[in-house]
C-alpha cells in the first residue's frame, strides 16, 4: 500500500502541511476560544494533591533542566516535556476541559499543554500555535470516532487517541515532513494507553493519562524529527490500535472531508464541573426545577435517561469516596444542582458528601433510552422524569446540553469561567488574568509566544 493509499498517510499529509491561511477564521477563532477555556483548567488544578505529585516528580527527574516552557501552576520554567506532562495532568483534573462529543475526547487536555511548551521553547508565534493546535484537534477527534464505541467501553479515549493528537500539534510545530508526521503517529500509537478501571476506586490516574499523553506524543514527534521511524499502519494495520482496542473501528472517520469539516469548530465547553456524560440529564433536571419552582425535598425519584457509554463509565460510582470519584456520580451531580443551584468546584468540594445530597442521590437512578443511546454520540440528548410528593410525574427534555456548539458559551463566559478557576485555586489574580485574556484574544497576531504569566516570587 502506498501512502497515498493510505487514511493514516492522508491524515499525516494533513497534519503536516496545514498553515494558517488553509484555516477559516471562524475556526481560528474558536481555537483562541478553547485555548482560554483550557488555560482556566490547567490553573485550577494548582494545589491538588495528584497534580502537586505530578509536578513534584517533575522536578526529581529534571533536576536542573532549564527551558523556556512554562509550567502554569508553578510558574517556572522547564523543558517541553515536563511542562507539557505538568500541565496536561493540571488541566484535566477539575472536570471543566472541553469535549468533542462525537469522539467522546477531551482535546484540549493533551493538545494545549504540549503545543504551548514546544511554541514557547522555539519561539513560534501566536499564529503558528494556533495552527499546530487546530491540527491535533482534527487528527485527534477523527481517531477518536474511528475507533468507535466499543473502544470507550474499557479505554479512556483521551489517553489513546490524544497521544496521537499531542504528536500531530508538536509535529506541526516541528515542521515535520509528511512521512515523518507518519513516523509520529506510529511511534505515539505504540505507546498509547488509559483504561478506566482508575473510577471504580477513585484513583488519580486519570491525570496519569493526560500527562502521558502529552508526553508520549511530544516523544514521538521529536523522535521523528531525527529520523526515528514508527509503524505505517498503526491506527487500521492488521496488529494496530483499532485491531487491539476497538471491535467496531472505521477508517473511513479518520479522513473524514478533511479541509472541509472542520471538527475543531464542534468542541463542547463544560458547564458543569463534571464528567460530561451527566451534563444532559443535568441540563434537564435543571429545566423541570426551574419550570415547576421545585425544591429537593419534593423530589421523591429521579429517573435519568441516558445512553449506554453514560451506564458503561458513570455506573461503576455507586458510592464516592472522593470529591473526584463524586463527579462521576450522576446522583451527586444532580443533588448538587438541586439542592444548590449549580454542580461547579467549589459545590463538589464543599458538599459532595453532605447529608442532604447523600440523601437525594440514593433517589437517582440511571436507565438505557432507545433514543437517547441512538443518537450518541454525535449527539446527546438529556431526559429525565421526575416523581414529587404531591403526586406529579413531570419529565424534563434539552437537545443541546449547555456549552454545545448550538448552546455555547460566549467569550464572556469564558473568561468569567476561566476567572473563576484561577480564584478557585489561587493561581492567578485579576489583573493577571485579564492579561491573559488580552494575550489570547489576540494570539493569531502574536509574533513570539513567551510566558503567559509573571514568573513566580
């Protein structure tokens, strides 16, 4: 087979060539938009026990190293692939990072963290950033929805598919030739991993596989660059990644109208400081409150109607034990939202095991609906049906989950989202985030990308 012949060689071809001028500058734009959503996240996980471990190990193992990426939470400045692996473990720790929900993969995560450290290494511009990140979204999402549903049933789409996007942003940056971009691919391909057995006992290796990764994509891009040479085929070969993680794989999705749909511009922001898969039934919850007026106590059973990969990942968590293993409790989620009127960090942090919620959580359950499960996952539908003391059945519908495309988030809302997190962790104050956001809103004209924060002390 010839490259030509080849989706993995056409998605390398891709991924390589692509400049700036070939992108819409809605596209661009939206880009610049999920850099400053993703900014916010990375910020927040500043004091968390598993990002200060990450960071900790940083440090022991690149003692000395010296570099001009920045590690956010920090503030110092290290190699590409400590700052990358810091920060992408930082941003995917609060359940706030962006979803393209037909791959069901949170891009920003592994793309930002990687693209960011490389841009402020080599000192490319706002422009050349914006690209390479644009690129690791389009290849990323479109392996994510090559390797199909069944690959989400055990493996955290996140960690597989985004090692490969962080090589395709970092192999942008690099310049790499197509037939390198290749050799990117196969050599983050291999070393592709994340499986959600971590959730059944709230363990902190979700973090673990973001950082990974970054890392991993990082590696194999620069290896690449010196003439290191990966598999051809690793995505759809007869011993590749559809062949081991994957019973429904189509290779057709990863050549998806490139240059044409633009995937990038079909990332959801997050709302609710949750997994994603109980932002519809929130949604929906939250309309029926709204409506009827209702408080928690009258709310005698909810009945959340969703689809099999929301069962497949939120159904391990009968019974958290951490304020992470809680926001993969639908029950907690929708308590929270009752009860309090929102589900966003501080609401974990301050009530996940509060009594009352406790209490309305064990009213919660979860059931497989035809029509939701047949629209996932290019869409995800919210249904609930709520039974109140007086008597009342009442059932609550959204097509669009708050921060989808259809329902998205303003770029005043995201700053205020962004502003938020950083006061949430004490990362940052106003006056540096407001220059943050002046940074960003104009990155497609910035001439070198430098820190996007004072250094610390």
């Amino acid at each position: 087979m010839g490259m030509s012949d080849s989706p993995s060689a056409e998605l390398a071809q891709f991924a390589a060539s692509l400049r700036l001028e070939d992108i819409p500058q809605t596209v661009v734009n939206r880009a610049e938009d999920l850099f400053l959503d993703w900014f916010g996240s990375a910020l927040a996980g500043k004091g968390a026990h598993p990002i200060e471990a990450v960071e900790c190990f940083a440090q022991q193992m690149g003692a000395g190293a010296t570099g001009r990426s920045e590690v956010l939470i920090s503030r110092r400045f290290t190699t590409p692939l400590f700052a990358a692996m810091v920060n992408a473990a930082a941003s995917h720790l609060v359940e706030q990072d962006d979803v393209h929900c037909g791959a069901v993969f949170h891009p920003a995560t592994v793309i930002f963290p990687p693209a960011l450290a490389v841009a402020q290494e080599s000192e490319a511009s706002g422009a050349e950033l914006l690209t390479a990140s644009i690129v690791g979204y389009e290849v990323g999402i479109r392996i994510g929805e090559f390797l199909g549903r069944s690959h989400y049933e055990v493996f955290h789409t996140t960690g597989t598919a985004g090692t490969l996007a962080a090589a395709a942003a970092v192999g942008n940056l690099l310049h790499l030739t197509p037939a390198q971009m290749l050799d990117a691919f196969g050599s983050a391909g291999t070393q592709a991993a994340g499986l959600w057995e971590f959730l059944r006992d709230g363990a902190d290796s979700k973090q673990l596989h973001t950082a990974k990764a970054a890392m991993n994509g990082l590696i194999g891009a620069y290896l690449a660059k010196d003439g290191f040479t990966g598999a051809k085929e690793i995505l759809a070969g007869r011993r590749g990644m559809a062949a081991g993680l994957s019973r429904d794989a189509d290779p057709r999705k990863l050549t998806d109208r490139l240059g044409q749909r633009w995937a990038t511009s079909e990332t959801s922001f997050k709302y609710h400081a949750s997994c994603r898969h109980t932002h519809p039934a929130a949604d929906a919850l939250r309309s029926v409150v709204e409506e009827h007026n209702l408080s928690a106590d009258v709310i005698l059973e909810v009945t959340a109607h969703v689809h099999q990969g929301a069962i497949d990942v939120l159904g391990t968590v009968t019974k958290p034990h951490t304020v992470h293993q809680a926001k993969f409790s639908m029950g907690t989620v929708l308590a929270l939202l009752t009860i309090f009127g929102r589900a966003g960090v501080r609401e974990f942090d301050n009530h996940w095991n509060d009594p009352r919620v406790i209490q309305f959580r064990q009213r919660v359950r979860m059931v497989l609906d035809e029509e939701v499960d047949r629209s996932y996952p290019s869409r995800w539908i919210g249904k609930v049906t709520l039974k109140t003391s007086d008597g009342r059945t009442l059932h609550g519908r959204i097509e669009d989950p708050k921060g989808d495309p259809d329902n998205t988030l303003s770029r005043k809302e995201l700053e205020e989202k962004a502003m938020c997190l950083a006061e949430y962790s004490h990362a940052a104050d106003e006056m540096e985030m407001k220059e943050v956001f002046r940074q960003i809103w104009q990155l497609a004209r910035l001439p070198k990308v430098g820190p996007l924060l004072p250094p610390s002390g």
